[in-house]
C-alpha cells in the first residue's frame, strides 16, 4: 500500500507547535505511563519511546530532534531524574537524535510509504537507538549510576524494542490522520 502526504509551500508554524506538544505529552507519557518498571526509579519500558521517530517522519527532522529532546527534560523533571551534564547534554541530544535521524532519511511527501521502506524505518530506529543506548549508557556509567551493559540490556529493551515496532506500525495510521486534520499540507520542519 502506498501512502503520500500533499506537499505545500506554507509555513512551518504548525509542525513546529505540535512538536512542542508531542514533546509534552511525550514527557508526561514517559514518566506517567511505563507500566513495567525494568530498574525502579531508573529504567522503565518506555512504550511510548516511538513518539520522536515518529514525529520526525511525520513533521521533520527538527521536530523529532524538539520532540525527543525537550520530551527528555520534562519526563527527567517530572520523574526526579534530572541530571544537569547528562539530561541536557547527553540524554537530551541522543535522544533528539532518534527523531532527527528517521526525519532525515525519510519523508512521506516525497517517498511512498510501502512495505520496503516500512522495513527500513525499524532498521534505522534500531541503528539510531544503539547509538542512542550506547552513549546514554556510557554517561550513566560514567556518572556512576548504573553499570554501562547493566544500562546498555535495559535501555536496549526499553528504547529500542518500542521504536522498531511501534515507528513502522504507527506511520500509516498517523499519515492518515495528519491528512485528514491538515489537506492542504504543510512545511515539514
């Protein structure tokens, strides 16, 4: 099945806003709704790790990096778990990064959104959240919080488990309601 979205020469207000909103709400989902603590108070399965990805296909590759970014500083804020160096440093850039990523390599209003390229979206969520996992890991290690393949294991299972299924699974649905709430099209940004 093919799906495109319309292009328009508009401005970049609206996905803009809404990735200020999908960082909020990502935020508030990834500290109020993890059901399953994997290392209580440090590490829960994050189902709602594919908002970033997501947003930055749907939206643009800057609104993934605000989505994920800014998502990361209210949920650390919200969760007790702000660390100056390693929220707004490390923390918040890689995980900016798994909504910039998937946003630069993919654009439904210029590449059909088929099977294949379904496919290649999971690949690179998996590729950006080993990066992602990796240097988050490494700073949590080196912080002395969490041992880094004790971090790596559980950050693996909570980021990047929900990227590859949920990016892929989500990006048709979401195209269509994007479509539906905005027909003339908008400036990815």
């Amino acid at each position: 099945m093919q799906t495109t979205t319309s292009a328009s020469d508009g401005n970049t207000l609206f996905p803009l806003v809404l990735s200020i909103v999908a960082a909020a709400a990502t935020g508030v989902l990834w500290a109020y709704a993890n059901p399953i603590q994997l290392v209580p108070g440090v590490i829960q399965w994050r189902i709602f790790a594919f908002l970033p990805p997501l947003i930055g296909i749907l939206l643009g590759a800057k609104s993934g990096f605000i989505t994920g970014y800014l998502g990361t500083i209210v949920w650390s804020l919200l969760a007790g778990t702000f660390i100056p160096a390693h929220s707004l440093i490390v923390d918040g850039i890689m995980v900016g990064l798994t909504g910039l990523v998937p946003g630069l390599m993919f654009d439904p209003k210029k590449t059909p959104i088929t099977t294949p390229v379904l496919v290649k979206i999971a690949v690179v969520c998996l590729l950006v959240g080993l990066v992602m996992v990796a240097a988050v890991s490494a700073s949590l290690a080196w912080l002395g919080i969490f041992p880094f393949w004790w971090a790596v294991l559980y950050l693996g299972l909570s980021d990047i488990v929900p990227m590859i299924i949920g990016t892929p699974l989500l990006i048709l649905p979401a195209i269509k309601i994007l479509t539906a709430a905005h027909p003339a099209g908008f400036k990815r940004f």
